[in-house]
C-alpha cells in the first residue's frame, strides 16, 4: 500500500484501485492530478498484480483476496477523518462494488471507469472461453486470455512502458478467469441491493474489452439517490492513460466538488 498526500488543504482521501493485468503505477499521473486537487491517495497493487508477487502472478484463490486487500486500503483511508471515495478502473471497478457491499465501507462516493460488468465477447477467442466453462487439471495453470495491451490504451507512451514491464500480467490462471466471471455475474445480479452511495461511472464507447452499453445498463441498477453516467465517444478502455483527459477529469472533479458540496465542506 502507498499513500500520497496532497500539498493543499486536504478535501478528502481518494482509494484507487487497478484495473487487470496492470499495477498501481499506471495511475501516478491520475494521482498527481487529484493531489494538486487537494485530494490524499491510497493505492497498492492488487493480490496477483504488480509487485504483491511474483509465485502467484496472475492467480488468485478466492475473490475476497481483492476486497480484503481494498478493506486494508480503506481502513487507512478512515485514519485521516475526511471524505472517502473509492475510484476503480476495470476490475477495480468491479472490486470497488463488491468491496463497498461486502464490508460495508461508509464511503462517500464510488467513481467506475469501465467497470468490469461484462465482457466484450470479441476478444476473446473461442478455444480459451470453452476451457474456462470445464474443469482442468490445475486451476493454477495459465493461458493467454488473449486481451491485447492496445485494448487498453493506443497512447505510444503507455504501450512502450506495457512492452517494456516485467510486472503486468500476460497470462492468467484458469481458477482466476472463472472466479472474475462468477463474480460479475453475482454482482450484476445483486445491483439492486447496493447501498445508497452516490456512483459515478465513466465508460468509453471504442472499447474492446467491456462492453460499455451493457455495462451501463448494469449500473442503473444501481439503488442509487445520486447516479451519474457519461460515455465518452473517444479513448479506449482505460480512461486516464492517455494524453489527453481533460473531459474525463473535468466530469470526476466535478462529481466528487458535488459530493463535498451536499456534505458541507464544499461552497
């Protein structure tokens, strides 16, 4: 876990949270813009991600590795007495819900970039989506599930540090791939038990991994008093690696000055 504090009069406490394959570095330049915002950050690497390790690259045992991981997270997030907001990209996304619901976390607002809701069938070839409906010889055992980084993002800059990187994940285990779908499945199917917390979600229209209209079909299921979608009409699957996000950036500040806003501490 790191923490990067803000150098301005502290507004609130953001928990970010990677998307698959990734690792928490990708967001450095998302955290420095919520810094200078005025905004404390809390990430890490996710279980299977980065550099939590290197014998269980792509792996996990069960799905509550990931929303212990954002309890631990959160947790220091309270130290500070301030808003919390929990923004997920992806599968940090779908952590995000499942982390709120699961523990109950008293956050102030939940921001989903592309939430992994739903696959996006195309990229997924159909040998690999026929072994993962069947039970294999070890649920350790991993493939390629063939998401190319450029599904992610085509800025040069990040696919040069993607080539580049020992720790993003290539191939993933049988057991994780299974896991993930169930759990997407259960977490869609349960959306109308979520909690009343403002929900923000951010999904790109070119995006080759989740399907964005579905995904926000999925998300105004949402028991939200306060929800708000926007689909951008360019940009891929990862929302703020690129180079230009101003419009992206603009519609989470202001979400997030609105929250502060209905809460007082914001006028």
């Amino acid at each position: 876990m790191w923490k990067w504090e803000t150098d301005q009069q502290p507004k609130g406490v953001m928990v970010v949270i990677h998307d698959m394959m990734e690792h928490h570095e990708y967001y450095t330049d998302l955290i420095s813009r919520l810094r200078r915002s005025g905004y404390h950050c809390i990430t890490g690497d996710l279980p299977g991600h980065g550099q939590t390790t290197r014998v269980n690259k792509g792996h996990i045992t069960d799905f509550a590795q990931y929303t212990d991981r954002i309890d631990e997270w959160y947790k220091a997030a309270q130290e500070y007495g301030l808003p919390t907001f929990i923004i997920g990209q992806g599968l940090g996304g779908l952590v995000a819900l499942e982390s709120v619901k699961l523990n109950n976390l008293q956050v102030d607002g939940i921001v989903l970039l592309n939430p992994l809701l739903s696959f996006k069938q195309s990229f997924m070839n159909r040998k690999n989506t026929l072994k993962t409906s069947v039970r294999t010889s070890s649920d350790a055992t991993r493939f390629n599930p063939g998401i190319r980084m450029k599904y992610f993002t085509e800025d040069e800059k990040y696919l040069e540090r993607y080539e580049n990187d020992e720790l993003i994940v290539r191939k993933v285990s049988y057991h994780w791939y299974r896991t993930v779908i169930n759990q997407m499945k259960t977490t869609t199917e349960h959306l109308d038990d979520f909690p009343d917390v403002p929900v923000l979600s951010i999904l790109s229209r070119n995006n080759e991994i989740v399907d964005p209209y579905l995904s926000a079909k999925y998300v105004k299921r949402i028991n939200s008093g306060d929800l708000v979608i926007h689909i951008l009409d360019d940009g891929e699957h990862s929302i703020f690696q690129r180079e230009d996000i101003e419009i992206p950036y603009y519609q989470l500040v202001t979400f997030l000055n609105m929250q502060l806003f209905k809460i007082g501490l914001l006028v």
